[in-house]
C-alpha cells in the first residue's frame, strides 16, 4: 500500500515507449552519429573489465577457501598407533628390573 502511495509521489516508475524515444534523440543529440560506436566500445570495455574483476576476485576467495581446508585438515592431531604384541614383547625385554 505504501508503494502505491510512494509511486506516483517520487515518480519511480519505468520509462515509457516515448520516453526512451526522447533519451535516444537526446543522446544522439549531444554525441553524434559517429561518437556513439566509440560510447558503446568503452561501455563494452567496462563491463568487460567488471567482469574479469569479478571472476578473479571469486578465483581468489575460492582459492583461499580451499588453503584454509588444506591448513585444517594438516593440523588434525592423528590418532596414535596401537601397539601390537610384538612391540610390547620386545620392550618389556629391554627394560633392566
């Protein structure tokens, strides 16, 4: 119910067919015909350049996640090794009364 009443108030609504019509004359306007396919390069570089951004900054914290198991699981304190009758046999045999 707020939005409706908030809606027309701050004007947040979508552009209309016409709407855009008038954006694209006025960006045409002030770049001209031969500096929009520079506008839309550099606008593609940019993306692109977010992008890799991104993927890098993923790889990089997946990568530390995987560091981060591999210090934990090396860390683990390993059960001891049971002795077997033999080890026992030959101890007791070395040990002076």
């Amino acid at each position: 119910m707020l939005s409706i009443i908030l809606k027309p108030i701050l004007l947040l609504s979508m552009p209309g067919e016409s709407e855009w019509l008038l954006i694209l004359l006025v960006i045409l306007l002030f770049f001209g015909g031969k500096k929009i396919p520079d506008l839309m390069r550099g606008i593609g570089r940019g993306v692109r350049e977010f992008n890799d951004a991104k993927e890098h900054v993923k790889s990089e914290i997946e990568a530390g996640m995987k560091d981060k198991d591999v210090v934990t699981n090396t860390n683990t304190i390993a059960p001891a090794p049971e002795a077997t009758s033999t080890q026992v046999s030959a101890s007791s045999t070395t040990q002076n009364p």
